[in-house]
C-alpha cells in the first residue's frame, strides 16, 4: 500500500490538465473526484485510530447516522434524497473496504488519547471533503452525463491509487452517475394540495377559543374556524398542539400553516419574518377576575396592584407580558396549567388574574364564586386573529382573510361565539 500523500500525488497527477482523463472533464467535476480521492486517502489513518480504540470498521450505528446527516445535507443542496443516500453508501462500502486491507503505519497514534485525537480531526477533515463534494456536484451534476466515459476513468484510476477494488469503484461511479436534483418543492397552496392537509396550531388551554373537553377532545371557536376553513379549501384538517411559550419557535419551524388559539395581533409577532396576521375576528382587551366577595375591595387597578395582593399568570403569552409590565406592589406567580388556572382564585390561593375580557366572562359564567373586577371594562385593547406561517399577500393569508370576511358578514362567526358561550 503506498502512502498517502504518494496516492495523492498519483491522483493529482492523473486529475492534471495535460492527462488524456482531464481534457474530457469539467473543472467542477475535477474538484469532486479530488474530494472523492482525497476521503478516500483518509481512510488509512481512520483504521489505524479505531484499532488503536478498539473500534470496529464497520460501525452500523455511526454510518445510519452518516445518511441521517446525509439526507439533510442533499436536501439542502437540492439534490434527490434517495439517490444520494445510495451514492454515500457506496462510498461508506468503498471505505470499509480500503480499511479492511489497509497495511498499518510504522508509527499509529501511541495512546487512545492521541488516537481519539486523530479521529476527531480525521472525521472534521472527511467532513470537509463532503462539503467540497457537494459543492462541486451542484455546479457538475448537469455536465457528468456528458462526461460519462472520462468521469469514470478519472475516478477510478483516483481510487486505485487508494486501495480501492474495482467492484468499489464501479459501485461508487454508477451511484454518482445516478444523481440528480430534486424537483422543486411544491410552496404556498400548492404544498397544502399536495400534502392534502391543513395544519392548525393551537394551544387548547384558552376557552372559548381552543380547549379540551372532559373527554380530551379539542374544542372551540377556532377550532370550529380552523374546521370550516379546511373544508373550505377541500383540505383535511391537521391540529398541531402547541403551547404560549413555544408558539413563536414553532411558526419559524413551520410546524403548522397557521395558528388559531385566541392570538393577539401585536407587532412582536407580526414582525417575525416570513409570517402575517389575519384581520381581526374579535376585538377586547385584558381584564382582571376575580372571587365575586372581593368586588369592593378591588373596585379599581390601582385597588388591585397592592403589597398582599396575590396575582397568579399563565407563562409565555399575551397575559405574562401585560402583568409583568403593569404590576408594581401585588406579589406576581407564574401558574403552569392554564386550564386550572381560575381554581387558583376560586380556591383562594390567588387573589386576581389578568387575562382578555372574553375569557374572564366565559369564567364568570362558569364559576358562580367568580366575577369581572371592573366589570365590562378593559384595561388594554387587543385583537384577535389567525397567524399564518407565510409573508403578508402570501395566497393563504389572502383566502384566509377573505373566507373570514364571508363568515362575518353571514353571521356564522357570531353563532360560532354563541355557541362556546360569549358574545362575539
């Protein structure tokens, strides 16, 4: 087995303008044989490290993590995900096979320390020639049909020069024949209709609009909404739990179309990039509740944001924002659970809690022990919308808005209000 900087000078050699292999090839194409060569060449120190550890060549745990990192870096550059996991396989095959016959070096790593060493550089520097490789194919992929005979004989003759056997090599050069690009992926309306489903994010702890009944279902006016909207669009409808503290982060991660669960429209949110509100289909603002025998004592705000006063709060949202900024002498407790969140006031272990009008009227309704501080009155304004995961004119925030305005105007929307127990 000749060295490894001898194999790659016989590859650069072989790769250089003035060999009959080189007139045929693009310079795109001379970089991914290179890197191709040059992992190859790596493969040597690879086993002479793992023996040094004790680690076996063929590793099934490492190389499924190998075409996991694999899918996402093919995807990323466009390429078909299938056909690339193949070609990296092959390449994995070509590996194992260099260091299964690899004559070991006169001076291996001489501690597990130096050798664990030279395994984390060895596999930043592999890692290295995947980027080289994938950066060269998107400019070379159109060209290596065309170039068919003179890629092949390039790349062997590089590989030869690593150990590498001809039955690796030939798997190798058909798989990376075999390439191609991804088709676009279908954006806006169109990936729906492809996907045929519309995903709804929801927290389904904020009545009346997203909520779980006593059997564990997802109820409510948005969910009503997010319902009649599907079908609408001839869609399944797909709901996505979410949660206040996470609801942004998950927009950005496209884990859902759009969000419906009681959303205030404020310019936090409504300035994330690649996202945009809905006109509003409710207008109220926040309001404090609490248990009906301390109306007198808390006629007022100013009554409320006193030293003893306890005042309890959802995380993440709208309400932990408002409470946060505006009290100054109540004692202030973050209550995890916003679907037992009243008990905490009817129960007596809280004294007050801020949250949107509409909400507090639902509760009063509800709990008879618990009543509106300042009755119809709010302390901010607030709007209500859908937030959709797609830029402001994107074609589902403007069918969104358009089939909300029909439901408005027909009076469904009203009935849907009614029918969770509020007025819109």
């Amino acid at each position: 087995m000749i060295s490894i900087r001898a194999s790659l000078a016989v590859c650069c050699l072989l790769l250089a303008p003035g060999s009959s292999f080189a007139e045929a090839l693009a310079p795109a194409t001379h970089r991914f044989i290179e890197a191709t060569a040059h992992r190859a060449a790596l493969m040597g120190p690879v086993v002479e490290a793992k023996a040094v550890l004790g680690q076996p060549i063929f590793d099934p745990a490492q190389e499924a993590r190998v075409l996991a990192v694999a899918a996402r870096e093919g995807a990323a550059q466009g390429l078909a995900v299938g056909p690339y996991q193949t070609f990296v396989q092959a390449q994995m095959a070509l590996a194992r096979g260099i260091q299964g016959r690899w004559t070991p070096a006169a001076a291996p790593p001489d501690s597990a320390e130096a050798a664990r060493k030279t395994l984390k550089d060895l596999r930043r520097a592999i890692a290295a020639t995947t980027a080289a490789q994938l950066a060269a194919l998107s400019q070379t992929l159109p060209l290596l049909p065309r170039q068919g005979d003179a890629f092949q004989n390039a790349l062997a003759a590089a590989l030869r020069a690593q150990g590498a056997r001809e039955g690796e090599i030939t798997a190798l050069a058909e798989a990376a024949l075999a390439l191609r690009f991804a088709p676009p992926a279908p954006e806006g309306l169109a990936a729906l209709e492809a996907r045929g489903t519309l995903r709804v994010g929801t927290t389904g702890d904020y009545a009346p609009f997203s909520y779980r009944t006593a059997g564990g279902a997802l109820a409510g006016i948005d969910i009503d909404l997010a319902q009649a909207f599907a079908e609408s669009l001839g869609l399944e409808l797909e709901l996505v739990e979410t949660s206040w503290p996470t609801l942004t982060a998950d927009l950005k991660s496209g884990a859902f179309d759009l969000a419906l669960s009681g959303i205030s429209r404020t310019l936090a949110r409504a300035a994330v990039p690649g996202s945009s509100f809905s006109e509003p289909y409710h207008r109220g603002g926040k309001a404090p509740i609490i248990r009906c025998e301390d109306q007198t004592r808390f006629a007022s705000w100013e009554a409320i944001d006193q030293p003893g006063v306890r005042a309890v709060v959802n995380p993440g949202g709208t309400n932990e924002a408002f409470a946060r900024s505006r009290y100054r002498q109540a004692s202030l407790r973050v209550h995890e659970d916003n679907r037992t969140i009243f008990r905490e006031i009817a129960e007596g272990r809280a004294d007050v809690m801020v949250t949107d009008l509409i909400e507090v009227q639902l509760w009063a309704g509800r709990d008879r022990r618990l009543c509106p501080a300042l009755g119809t009155a709010r302390l901010t304004y607030a709007e209500k919308g859908g937030w959709v995961a797609a830029p402001p004119g994107s074609p589902l925030t403007t069918l969104f808005n358009l089939w909300l305005a029909q439901q408005q105007g027909s009076g469904v929307l009203a009935d849907r209000f009614r029918a969770h127990g509020v007025g819109p």
